[in-house]
C-alpha cells in the first residue's frame, strides 16, 4: 500500500501528499516523512533544517517569503494542530505556471503536506487559533537572501478567506513590497529567484 497519496495541484512542481494515518480509538500513527517514501512519489530533497511556527488566534497572516539565489529553499509544510489557508505564488519566470496562484487547506486533522519547490513565494493564514506549523527546508535560512511580497498584492485579491482589515501581520509584513514593485526591481531566471 502506497504511503502517500499525491493529490493533484494546478501549480507545477508543487505537491499536495496525504499520509496514510493508522488510527483507533487511542488515536493515530503516521510516518510524516521518510526520505525512501517520499523520493518514491518524486520527493528527493535533502532537507538540512526544521522549523515550528506556532500562532495563537485566528486571522495571523504570515507571508509571503521566499529566499533568492543560492539560499533559495524547498520547503515541506504541514500543520499539527489548526487550521490554516496557504497560498503560493510561482515567481518562476519561464514556468508554464509563472505568477499563477493556488490556496490550500492544512489541517491537523487532514494531515497534509505540501511541497513547495524554489521559487515559490509562501504565506498563510491562521483559520482556528492555537496553530503550530511545521515546515522542513533543503537549504538554511539566510537574512540576506530573504524575499517577500504583500498579501494585499493585486493579484491576489480574491484568493484569501479573510477580509483585508482582520489580518493580524508583523511589523516586517506590514512593509512587503507588491509583486509589481518586487518584479520591477528583481528580475527572475527559470528555477531561481
């Protein structure tokens, strides 16, 4: 039996997995991740670094990040306890599916997990409060190469399950450029950014 389910996305390269969960009425098993598994479903990054974000009440938007260059990152996400609304943005240019957006629900209780490749620029609101999300990355994080666009992006509109004046941001987020302003100072090679 397969360990993973692949869910079909309208964004290229990117992965929707859903464990298979053994459960009873202790609880549940699940393998979040195992390197042979994954590589079988087209998985074959070698992930370096973990990272826990954890929010306490609904409406916390974080994003959208991404890293440039060299430090750009793959990144495997999946929420443990919560619900959040993610959403990706392909600032890939020469992609079939550049500057294309798609959402998606992970839930502790769906227990997805979504690959998201270089390139990519990645942020997510908080649905339920008490949120931890964990998110493992194929290259260490770097200040320098940090990249981010607005949530309130054009583009975009339409795509959030939350009204523009409830969204709760860090100070850092508050000053994302839009993706017009990003890409007219930050020209985009096919794979990198």
């Amino acid at each position: 039996m397969a360990k993973f389910m692949v869910h079909p996305t309208n964004l290229q390269d990117v992965k929707l997995l859903t464990p298979t969960v053994h459960g009873d009425q202790r609880g549940f098993f699940s393998e979040s991740y195992t390197a042979r598994d994954f590589k079988e479903v087209g998985i074959r990054q070698d992930f370096v670094q973990d990272n826990h974000s954890y929010s306490r009440q609904a409406g916390v938007l974080r994003g959208l990040h991404f890293q440039t260059g060299e430090a750009a990152q793959t990144k495997l996400i999946r929420v443990v306890t919560g619900v959040v609304y993610d959403v990706l943005v392909d600032l890939r240019q020469g992609s079939p599916t550049y500057l294309k957006t798609e959402g998606y629900l992970l839930t502790g209780h769906n227990q997805r997990q979504l690959l998201v490749p270089k390139g990519f620029a990645h942020g997510f609101v908080t649905l339920t409060d008490e949120v931890h999300f964990l998110y493992k990355c194929d290259n260490y994080y770097c200040k320098q190469a940090e990249g981010g666009i607005s949530w309130q992006t054009p583009e975009l509109s339409g795509i959030w399950p939350l009204a523009v004046d409830q969204a709760l941001l860090s100070p850092k987020d508050t000053q994302l450029p839009t993706l017009a302003e990003f890409r007219q100072n930050n020209p985009f090679v096919y794979g990198k950014i």
